[in-house]
C-alpha cells in the first residue's frame, strides 16, 4: 500500500466511523521503526492556532493491510482523544470503534 493509498484511507475512515471530526488533512508517513517497539505513531505539535499532527506507520505494514489498518485506525484515536494515552478513554474509543465496524475483517 502507498502513502497515497493510506491517505484516502485515512480520509474514508474519517468520514465513516469518526463522522468527519478529525482533521481533514493529517499526513500518514511510512518510516522504518525496526529500532523501535513502534508500528505506529502520532506526534502532535500544538501552540495557540496552530496544532500539526502527523501519523507514521512501519514501512513493513506495506505489506500486511489488515494490520496497516487497525494501526491506522488506532493513531486516529490517538488524534481523537490526544490526552487519553492508552487509559480506559482510548480502550473505551476502541471499543466505540469495534461496535460500528471498523475493526470488522481485519481483526
């Protein structure tokens, strides 16, 4: 899968189950994490009328869609509740997720 490909996955995901409230325009970068424990990672950057996220997911997601998407789908709740770190309000947005579908052939 392409960054291209990624992106208007992001923008479908969106609209479908977090009903267009994200930002619209979130870059979502391929970059090696093989240093890392990461497949996945949403870094913010927010000052007074200025907020700049961007997602990065593993290049070996490239070829394991299924994971690529419930990774992507995870860093778009890290955007929806930036604060919720993986506490009970990311697990309750994941399970908010999984009830509309989201997760539904891909895990």
């Amino acid at each position: 899968m392409t960054e291209k490909q990624v992106q208007s996955l992001y923008k479908k995901y969106n609209q479908k189950f977090f009903d267009g409230k994200l930002p619209a325009e979130v870059p979502v970068k391929f970059v090696d994490m093989a240093s890392t424990d990461y497949c996945g990672l949403t870094t913010m950057f927010s000052e007074p009328g200025l907020t700049l996220q961007v997602i990065y997911l593993d290049t070996k997601l490239k070829a394991h869609t299924n994971l690529l998407k419930f990774t992507l789908l995870h860093e778009m709740v890290h955007i929806k509740a930036p604060s919720a770190e993986h506490g009970q309000d990311f697990d309750d947005e994941m399970m908010r997720l999984a009830f509309r579908g989201a997760f539904k052939g891909i895990w």
